[in-house]
C-alpha cells in the first residue's frame, strides 16, 4: 500500500501589500509592536511586471508589460488588509521568498484560488515550462479558457492597458495653488514614517511624496538607529492605509515634497497618530492646513494629558488659572502699544493684559560690527517713529477704546529681568479675535515657541494661518516698500514750537485731535493729525484739583489735592485715547494751549463742575459756555456731590429709628466705607472716622519704602506675619497677614486695612517699617443680619455680585445687631435711606434666616414681608415657585 497524502500546511495572516500581479506580503497579527511577514510568490504563474523608476543604484527606467497594473491592483482590491488562508515553502536557492497558494479567506475548499482568478482573468500567465507539469494541470485548463476569451494578456489591445506614469511632478507649488484645496484620488504606495508616505495620484498616475500637515512622527533610519516608537508609528499608519484608496488634499510644498491631509472614511490619520502618542504638531506646517489644526491640538493635548508613548515624561510648564480668573468681560481704557491693553474690570478696578502670542512692531536692531547700539536721535518717540507701531496702536484703539470684550486668559508669563508679570490674554470684541485680525494686517507677528512650550495662544494656529496670509500680500511688516513714516513736532515745554502752530490752530476753530495722554483732571496731551503735532492742552473755564504728581527735581510724590484722583480718573475715562474735538482760544507761557474740548457733543469742562470736581474759573465768565457752567456748578452744590459734599455746614448725621416692640435695640449708627465682599456674602468695613489715622499710617509706609526700598526677596516670611505687601494693581505698598504659604512658594495674603486677599510671589513681601506693625486692623469683617445667602453656587454668586454693586465703596450707616463672629450688623444708605438686607430679600436674592431675639422681632417681621413680596412676585430664587416647600415632611424632611 501507498503511503497517504501529507495534510497540506495551512497558515493564516493578513495581507499587509500587494507588489505585483503574483507577489504579495503576508504579516501576522500584532502582538506588543510590528509582527513578522513574509513575501509570497503565487506558484505556477508569472504576473506581467510592473514599471521600475531610475533610481540613484540603478539608471535601468522600464515601462509596464501590459496589464502588469491591472493584475496588481486585482489582487490589492481583493486582499490587502484581509485575513487570507495560505500555504507556501521555501525553495531552497530563495533567500528570502516564498512560493505557495493564496485563498481569499478562511476556507480553502469554498474561497476563491487567488492564482486560479488571475489566470481566469487574463491577468497571469502559467510559467514557463508548466505545461508539461502534471501539476499544473488544473491552471493550463484555466489558462486555456481565458486565451480562447481573449481576455487580459490575451487580447488584441495591449498598448492600451500601459499606465503613463509621471515620476515626479515638475513645479509641485503651481500644482498645489491649481488645485486650491480641492481633493485629489490617490494609493498610498509605500510608507518611510509615521507621518512621510509615498503616494500614486490618480488619474494621471503622479508619483509623489507627501508629508502629513501639522505633524510629525519618531524618524525611521534605515541603519535600525531610530528614534523611539517610529517603527511602532509606521505599522499604525501601515495596517490603516497601506495601498488603500484615499483622497489627499495638498495644502503646501517643503523641499520639493508634497505637504498636505489624508482623508479616509475613518478618520484623520494625523489626529489619530497624534492620540495615540505616536507624533507631535508642527507649528509651520500647522499654518498650511486649511481646516482641522484646533482638532489636531485638541489631540495632542489628550496624549500628552495620558502620558502616552512619546509624552510618557511631559511634564506641563504652564501655570495654573483659577477659573475664576481665566474668563471675564472688562471695558478696554487704553491700548498701551500694539499688543496690551489697560482694562476696567466689573469692580471698577483697573488691570494691564497683553495679546497672547503676538508681538507688537519694533525698533530696528542698530547696532554696529561691534554690537553697540546706536543711540536714538533726539526727541524720538516710539510709537512715532518705529515702522508700523502707531498703525498697530490705532488698529487696536478704533476697534476697542470704550467698548466691551471678552478676555480669555490663556497663560501668564511670570517676571523675569526686571520685567514684571505679563498677563497673556485672547481678547474677542464683536466676534473677532483682535490678536488674529492685527497679525492678519501686518500689525504684528506671531512668536515662535518650542515645541513642548504649552505657554500660547489657544488660537495660536489661527494665528500663524492669519500671518502666512499677511506674508503672502506683503502688507505691513511684511511690506518690502512703502514703509510709513511720522515726522511728529513736539510742542510740550517748547513754548518757542508752539509759538508758531498756535495760530494756525486757533484760526481753524474746532480741530480734530487724539487725547494721547492725561496728567489731571483739566491737563493732558494732544495729537493733532492735521498737523502732525503733539501739544500741551488745558481744559478752559475751570479750576480742577490737582492728582498726585511728581515732586520738583525728583522729590517726594506731591500729594494730590481733595478729589484731584478722582478728577483724573474722571477725565482718564471719559477721553483717554478718544476721537475728540478741540477749540483752541489762549496760550500760556509755558506753550501750553488752552481751550474747550468735546466728546459726543459733551463739553468735558461742563461736565467736571457738573459732578463736582472742578469748579468755575473766572475766564469762563465772558465765554459762551457761562451759564452752562454756572448751572453745572449750582447742581452739583445742590446734589452735594465731589468737593461740594461739605459745602456750607458740615454733614449731618442720618439716624433712622426702627418701629421696635421692645426699646431695648440699641440704634447707634456709624459712618463706615464697605471695602470688600466675599463670596460667602461676609463684608469688610472702613470706620470714616478712622480714615485719617489710615492716611497717616499708609503714608508713613510709603515715605519709608520712597527713601529705603526693600530688597526684592530678602524678607522670609512665615504663617501668621503682619508684614507690607505690594498690591498687584496699583504696587503700593499695604499692611498684610501671611495666611498660608503654597507649595510653589506664593503666599496666600490678607490686606489687614481693606480685607482683601491675594496670593503674591516673595519678591512682593517686605518688613514692615518700625511702629507701623502695631497700629490696630482698619479692616472689620461682618455679616448681614436675618439674611442667608443662598447654596446654590450661581444663585450665591448673583447675590453677592448685587449685595457688591449696592456697597462696596460706598459710604454707609452700621448698626451692631449681634455680638457673634463675625459680627451681624444692619446697613442703610444715607441717600435714600435704604435697608440693604431688606432691598435684598425684597429682590428674592437672599433668604430670610430667622432670630429668637426678642429685641429684633420688628425688624424680622419686616424682613419676612419683603420675602413674602419677593415669593409673590417669583423673583430670582422664587422664579419656580416656593423654594421652601422642599423641606416639607412628604419630601423627606426630618426624617
């Protein structure tokens, strides 16, 4: 007897590539990195071969033999990312290939031969000699089929199935801008990285590399010395798009390479190596795409956020941002320069941002072959005289001077050589980002960061996007001619120069002008564009108080006259860096020019006497603005307002009396000023009386501070100090209590004068100076009494945002209900003669917290009633209803 046939030798594998009509590359499934593959000849046949391109080993260039294109993608439409069943053996003279047969899935007695399709189709021939193989039998006959058919190989038109194929592309930029984003059809041919493929572009058959825009992935080298995870990224990218069919949209050239974004069905190939840790974005190449960069950061963030692969030691530089502060609205009060802006905050405090990630124009770097900088020439001004500066400045304060933005705060970049803290801001008026419309100008540049650098815009690819468009146009920076220049004169303390504009200018009437600058109420800086001139200007017709100013020949601040500040920050607001109108009538000696000046048809001298912070010169008597003046005066005498508040007999003291059941409430009121509010609804008071001691105590402090500055960092603080401390908007110096000192070495401070509290680096702290340590608090905490403000973290916020609005900074009567910690008080304005509590709860904000105490049964009674009113008319926290029913029995109350 015979012995029985060997049972054939099955393997299973996925088919990674097809390299021609009869040779493909089986691999295994992945098991902790790129598995093993073989190359598999399909025994008995001959595929036609394939176009070979001169290469610098070899200058042999062919063409296809007919079908060679056909047989291959017949077989990589078929196979290729499939599980196919095979069997093969190495012949013995093979180094590396394999011979065997191929089966279009599992089963190799119900799927299909792959070698018998070919050779049904016309598309292999049985090798040379095999006819005369017993073997073979079966693929002779099939052969024989396909030849009597005429099909493939066998046919009559031959020379039409020979691709023409285009090795490289002659101009690749031209071919990028003709097609201008629209996507092209093409097979991914050969993968050299994660992020670099070899593409064939179809119809025309283009053969061209193509660097993934946005990214990059670990360098693969082919001496094995590559960078790690690269060989991991090229199997994703491999096992995802090798020889599939996809859309390629080429959105830039670099080095004669393609860049640009594979689209697939499945998704983003770059977003999804980013993900997985496998790349990094690339910032210029970032700029090219036309759409999806914010997905490909967002991507990035999720795989350095995991520690993923190549992030699995990143470590985050950028500082944390509560988020209290990372988002707010201000009003913009002035453009500093082209990327920072001064902001009034909803406290009415004050606060300098900067645009995150652009830089403003600068000054040409002068120096000579020995690197010293040339010196400027005389009398030269910045925003004037450095190219595009002042086009910057006025970009910006067109669009934002007065108006509402919204800030997002994307990183704060800390103090270094000298430089203070810089808050690095995206600010969006009117639906436009103003750093991307600047740059988009020509306005400004975008900085350029280290890759790990996570301290940028949260728009900074827009950015860079909004800078290749400025580039592209030549426009402002970028501009290679017409470069602007202001030839500016300077009248300020040359009274000879301003002589010779004073009467153009007062001819002219009414002139257009800028309010570049505010020293006081009624004195500030001009610039007039019709003349291209900088003048001194006094506000005509009025005596202003005097701000806080500069000591004759640098000595001590002199101190500013009742209600100079005020006026100031009176006329700051209302004009600084405004569009104005100005009529010019006198001149002084020192060239100062004096006149009137309007805003939006408002006359700034009415409308300082009008709130008290000026009163009538008598120059203003023979003018046309007399009576307006006069009637302004008398108001604000009438309303008592500004330096008419003590007018004629001193203030008198307003004590209202409660209705009481009981004589024993003691009603004592006392003048206080309300300094600050804490979320929880507590509040900080100033006793008015005391106010004069707080003066002479802040100004002993500055006075010492003035004559001995402290060393940045030689004080060393600990928990529980009373020590000075720098206030981040204004740098004064204040009295402060350490309350806790951060893992990152800031401290947490409270202000023991204002109640305030702020956490500052050590370079704000110092010793205070001697005796000033022992004065009492000036800051008394207290809490409203009867009221409770409500859980709910919006609800409470609304609360205090309006318990704020009614009180801080103003001046108020306190009434010491309770002795308790703190403190519950009651609180009325002596203009109206308003109960704040009372006005809260009648508003539904807060809720009516009830006391035994017999004394305050009457005031409690009142309280309930504007709750009641409050419940009725479904205001704020009763919108829905009453709030309190919740706590019945059925709802599980007391249970």
């Amino acid at each position: 007897m015979s012995a029985p046939a060997p049972t054939p030798n099955y393997k299973i594998g996925i088919v990674k590539q097809v390299l021609s009509g009869d040779t493909i590359v089986i691999r295994k499934q992945p098991q902790g990195g790129p598995p093993p593959e073989k190359v598999i000849a399909l025994s008995g046949i001959t595929a036609p071969k394939l176009a070979r391109q001169r290469t610098p080993n070899s200058d042999i260039e062919t063409k296809d033999e007919p079908f060679a294109w056909e047989a291959r993608e017949f077989l990589r439409k078929k196979l290729v990312g499939k599980e196919v069943i095979f069997k093969a053996e190495k012949p013995p003279n093979s180094a590396t290939r394999e011979y065997g047969t191929v089966w279009a899935g599992k089963d190799p007695t119900k799927d299909e031969n792959m070698t018998e399709a070919l050779l049904a189709e016309g598309l292999a021939k049985v090798r040379d000699g095999g006819r005369n193989i017993p073997q073979l039998k079966r693929l002779v006959e099939i052969e024989d089929v396909a030849k009597t058919q005429g099909k493939g190989v066998w046919g009559t038109d031959l020379q039409d199935h020979v691709r023409d194929i285009k090795w490289s592309v002659e101009n690749p930029k031209q071919m990028v801008n003709k097609l201008n984003g629209q996507p092209v059809k093409a097979i991914i041919e050969y993968v050299r990285d994660g992020s670099t493929v070899r593409l064939c572009m179809l119809p025309d058959f283009c053969q061209a590399i193509l660097m993934l825009s946005g990214i990059r992935c670990p360098a693969v080298k082919q001496d094995g010395d590559s960078e790690p995870y690269a060989e991991e990224a090229r199997f994703f990218v491999e096992s995802r798009l090798l020889q599939k069919e996809v859309e390629v949209v080429l959105e830039s050239v670099n080095n004669n390479n393609f860049v640009g974004t594979i689209l697939h069905p499945q998704g983003n190939i770059a977003e999804a190596l980013l993900k997985q840790g496998f790349a990094r974005c690339v910032d210029w190449s970032l700029a090219v795409m036309k759409s999806g960069a914010a997905q490909l950061r967002a991507a990035e963030r999720v795989a350095k956020d995991s520690r993923l692969r190549i992030w699995t030691n990143y470590t985050s530089n950028a500082p944390v941002i509560a988020p209290k502060d990372k988002e707010f609205t201000a009003t913009v009060m002035e453009v500093v320069n082209g990327d920072a802006l001064v902001v009034k905050m909803a406290n009415n405090t004050q606060k300098k941002i900067f645009l995150a990630s652009v830089r403003p124009p600068r000054e040409k770097n002068n120096a000579d072959d020995e690197g010293k900088q040339s010196p400027r020439p005389k009398g030269f001004k910045p925003l004037y005289g450095v190219p595009w500066m002042f086009e910057a400045r006025e970009f910006l304060r067109k669009r934002l001077i007065g108006k509402k933005i919204n800030v997002t705060v994307d990183y704060i970049q800390p103090a270094k050589d000298n430089f203070p803290e810089k808050i690095c801001c995206t600010v969006v008026a009117g639906g436009t980002n103003m750093a991307e419309a600047l740059v988009s100008e020509g306005f400004a540049t975008v900085v350029r960061y280290r890759n790990d650098n996570d301290q940028r815009s949260s728009h900074y690819d827009k950015l860079l996007e909004a800078e290749l468009k400025a580039q592209k146009a030549g426009i402002g920076v970028h501009a290679k001619k017409d470069i602007p220049a202001h030839r500016i004169q300077d009248t300020s303390g040359d009274s000879a120069k301003a002589r010779k504009f004073f009467p153009f200018l007062k001819r002219a009437q009414k002139t257009e002008a800028t309010v570049e600058f505010v020293a006081s109420g009624s004195r500030m800086r001009l610039y007039i564009p019709k003349e291209s001139v900088l003048v001194t200007f006094l506000l005509a017709g009025i005596n202003c108080p005097r701000g806080t100013r500069p000591g004759i020949g640098g000595g001590a601040m002199q101190e500013a006259e009742p209600f100079g500040e005020e006026a100031l920050q009176f006329t700051k607001e209302r004009v600084l860096q405004r569009d104005v109108i100005v009529s010019i009538e006198e001149m002084d000696k020192a060239g100062n020019f004096i006149g009137w000046l309007w805003l939006d048809n408002d006359n700034i001298s009415v409308s300082l006497v009008d709130h008290g912070l000026a009163t009538m010169h008598h120059t203003a008597e023979t003018s046309e603005f007399a009576r307006a003046i006069k009637n302004a005066e008398e108001n604000a005498k009438k309303n008592r307002v500004g330096i008419w508040r003590d007018f004629v007999e001193a203030e008198k003291e307003v004590e209202r009396e409660r209705n009481a059941t009981s004589t024993d409430r003691v009603v004592k009121y006392e003048k206080v000023i309300v300094t600050d509010v804490t979320p929880e609804g507590t509040f900080y008071v100033q006793y008015i009386d005391a106010g004069s001691k707080l003066e002479a105590l802040m100004e002993k402090i500055r006075q010492d501070f003035h004559n001995n500055p402290p060393l940045p960092g030689s004080y060393v603080p600990r928990r529980g100090a009373i020590c000075a401390a720098q206030f981040s908007l204004d740098n004064m110096w204040y009295r402060a209590r350490i309350e806790k000192i951060t893992d990152d070495k800031s401290f947490q401070i409270f202000y023991i004068d204002y109640g305030n509290r702020e956490s500052v680096n050590l370079t704000k702290l110092a010793l205070l100076p001697p005796g000033t340590e022992l004065e009492p608090n000036y800051a008394h905490e207290y809490t409203l009494l009867g009221v409770k403000f409500p859980s709910d973290s919006d609800d409470r916020l609304e609360a205090v945002r309006a318990f704020s609005m009614d009180t801080l900074n103003k001046k108020l009567f306190l009434n010491v209900e309770n002795r308790g910690s703190p403190p519950a008080v009651t609180l009325v304005d002596p203009l109206n003669n308003a109960d704040i509590a009372k006005n809260l709860i009648k508003e539904g904000l807060v809720l009516v917290e009830g006391t035994r105490d017999h004394r305050l049964a009457a005031l409690m009674t009142e309280y309930r009633a504007a709750q009641e009113h409050a419940k009725s008319s479904r205001l704020n926290l009763w919108r829905h209803g009453d709030i309190t029913e919740d706590d019945a029995v059925e709802f599980g109350a007391r249970r």
